[in-house]
C-alpha cells in the first residue's frame, strides 16, 4: 500500500519516493528523467493503490510514462507465471502511437526480471505475425479495430485483463472508434482497474467516465504559462540563401554548446544536419518520420550533452523538456504565436536565463511583426547585410 502524498511530499517527489523500485528507477535516469513530471507525480501512487483514474493531459506532459511505470511497478511485485492471455490491454487510436507506447514499455522495463512481454498490434499490416505475437504477452498495446480481428480470429481473449488502459480516449472517439470500443469493454472483466487519459474532458468523455469509471482519481494538468521575461530575444534578418551561413557562424562564434534549433519541415531538418555535420558542427534530427527509439536516443545524447545541435520539428516541441538549455534557434518562423511561445519556451526554465533567435527572411517580415504584437513584446532585430559569413 502507497499513501497519498502530501503537498510537501509532492514538491520534493523523486520517483523511488512515489513506490517505483530500484530497476524502474534506473531505467527512468537512463532515460533522462530526472524527477517526475507532474502527471507521473499525481498519477503513479493512485495507480499502484488500484485505483481508477481520470486524467486530463496533452501531448509531451510526460503522461505515457505515467501509466507505464506503475503498471511495471505492478508485474515487478508479483511472481508471475508466463500465462497465455496478457493481463493488461493499452488502447490507443494509432498505429503509430501503438508503436511508441510498446517501445517505452520496452526501454523503461528493460531491468526487470523476468521480463515483461509487450506487443503491439494494428492494422496495415499483415495480421498473420500479430497472431503469432501476442501468444505469452503480458501487455498487449492496440488500436480497437485490429485487435477486434484478432479476437475474430481466437488469437487472443480478454478474460484475463486486470487493467485497462484508454490513452487519447478522446482522439478515438473522434476517429470513429466508439463501437469498436464499446464491444471491447463488454468483453472484458467488470472487475478491472481503468486508467482513462485525454486532452480535453468532452461531454463524451464525462460519459466514458460514468459508464467505465468507478470513483476515479481525476488528475488535470495545466499547462504552465511561459515566462517569456527570462529569455533574451534576438532576431537577425537575413536573405535567405544566407541562413545557413549564419546559422553557422551564430553557433560557431557564440560558442553554443546545445543549441534546438527548429525548423518548418522534415526535409528541411534533414538537409540541415547533412550542412552542419559537414561544417563540423555535432548535429541530429528529431521528427516524425524518426523512428520512437532513434527519437529517444537523439533526445537522450543531446539531453546529456554529447550532442551539440539538436534540430526539431513544431511536431515535437511539447515533447522538449530540458531544464537548462541555453538557446533556442528558429530557423523558420512557426505557423502561429502561440507556437513561437513553445518553441522559445524550451529556454528560460527553471528560473534559469535563456537565448531564442529567429532568422528573418524578407518573407518573414510581417509574419514576425503579427508574432510580436501577440506576445506583446519588441525583439530587437538586426541586419547582417554587411556581415562577412565567408567561410561558414
């Protein structure tokens, strides 16, 4: 039995104080976790009492994490006996998501013994190996369709789930996926622990919560407002077959030990890191088209210092988190302000101070005079016309 936390014991929280083991600790530093993020904070003591939870978390508040490890927490505790049917089922809305849960189940349960099997199953792909796959799971990680046709097919049976978990339940729900919900849960134990998580609590997700939920631990996360007054804002205009150059010569001159420097498209990420790499600048990539364990291990190294530019998609932005990162550069401008805001938000944590540039292209222009009227804020902007970037 965990108990709740005080106030004075959530402030101070580590993860082997909220019941994680030493094996899940480990495997949470390994990961770049240094403490627990406020969703794992709130939710990893419920959920290891057996409690039902409601929560309430965007994309990048750390909410994966917040129900894996206290379910490995849970397998950890038991002896287990290899059973034929997995005991709990994660249902997610997309192949790729399916994907990326399955593999922090992998990555923060790596020190367990013995081991826990999760798969992961999903349509586009032949069904065949998935039947296969889930014989012996522990954890089966789905999205609603295909796991209907594996169960069409007697590859599997739910009769032994003792949690279910309902991630971007309302994603789901907007995708179309209620009846395919609905026949699952009626095929499950009633007796089982939910774990329920979406973006917004809906109208539809108040009636999952009534209809699935027995007295849940509701837990909601806000997002923290940006204290944009502790970073420095530069913005250095620029033709644009001269950004390259500078963005060069500003990582080179200023000596930027870790620099994200964001950009508007994959392409762009990538062809960015060939430019550097070439000029002798440490650099990697992070976006969508990156596999969830090249992700991982690019945030990783840059997150520990042994990678020097990390450049990134608006896809991931809210995924960043790093306490003191000292500078942020917008290659491109973003879409809209309030992506300016989280993008630059990535500096200036932690009470501690921060750098953000923006390269400005004759093109940009009125797009970052919009930028700053809605933030409120004047950035000082300077010329490069007579900047010498020979050899950069």
């Amino acid at each position: 039995m965990v108990d709740p936390l005080s106030e004075a014991e959530k402030n101070n929280a580590t993860f082997a104080s909220l019941g994680l083991s030493e094996p899940l600790v480990k495997a949470a530093t390994e990961q770049l976790y240094t403490r627990p993020y406020p969703i794992q904070r709130d939710a990893i003591p419920p959920i290891l009492r057996g409690k039902d939870i409601l929560g309430i978390a965007k994309t990048g508040s750390g909410k994966t994490a917040s129900f894996v490890l206290p379910i490995l927490e849970l397998f950890n505790r038991t002896k287990r006996v290899n059973g034929r049917y997995a005991s709990v089922l994660v249902l997610v809305p997309t192949r790729e998501l399916a994907g990326q849960v399955a593999d922090v189940f992998g990555l923060l349960g790596e020190h367990l013994f013995p081991k826990v099997k999760t798969v992961a199953v999903y349509g586009g792909v032949s069904i065949n190996p998935q039947m296969i796959a889930v014989h012996g799971a522990d954890i089966i990680v789905a999205t609603p369709g295909r796991l209907l046709d594996l169960l069409a097919q007697r590859a599997l049976r739910l009769s032994d789930v003792e949690i279910l978990v309902l991630d971007e339940a309302d994603k789901m729900l907007e995708l179309g996926f209620a009846d395919e919900m609905n026949r699952l849960v009626d095929l499950l134990p009633q007796k089982r622990q939910t774990i329920l998580f979406a973006a917004t609590l809906g109208d539809a997700i108040q009636d999952i919560n009534a209809a699935l939920l027995r007295t849940p631990v509701k837990i909601e996360v806000v997002e923290e407002e940006t204290n944009i007054e502790l970073i420095e804002q530069l913005a250095y205009k620029v033709e644009t077959e001269r950004k390259g150059p500078l963005l060069r010569y500003l990582i080179k001159t200023e000596v930027m030990k870790q620099v994200l420097v964001f950009v508007s498209s994959t392409r762009t990420a990538d062809n960015l890191v060939v430019k550097l790499t070439k000029n002798g600048i440490q650099a990697a990539a992070i976006h969508g088209q990156k596999g969830q364990n090249v992700r991982m291990k690019v945030l990783q190294n840059f997150k520990a210092g042994k990678l020097r530019v990390m450049v990134a998609t608006d896809l991931l932005a809210r995924g960043i988190d790093i306490q003191l990162l000292p500078y942020v550069i917008n290659f491109d401008l973003p879409r809209s302000p309030k992506d300016y805001i989280h993008r630059i938000g990535r500096t200036g944590r932690a009470e501690a101070a921060g750098k953000a540039i923006s390269l400005i292209t004759p093109d940009d222009e009125h797009h970052f005079q919009i930028i700053q009227k809605k933030m409120g804020k004047r950035v000082e902007q300077i010329d490069t016309i007579d900047l010498d970037l020979a050899g950069y």
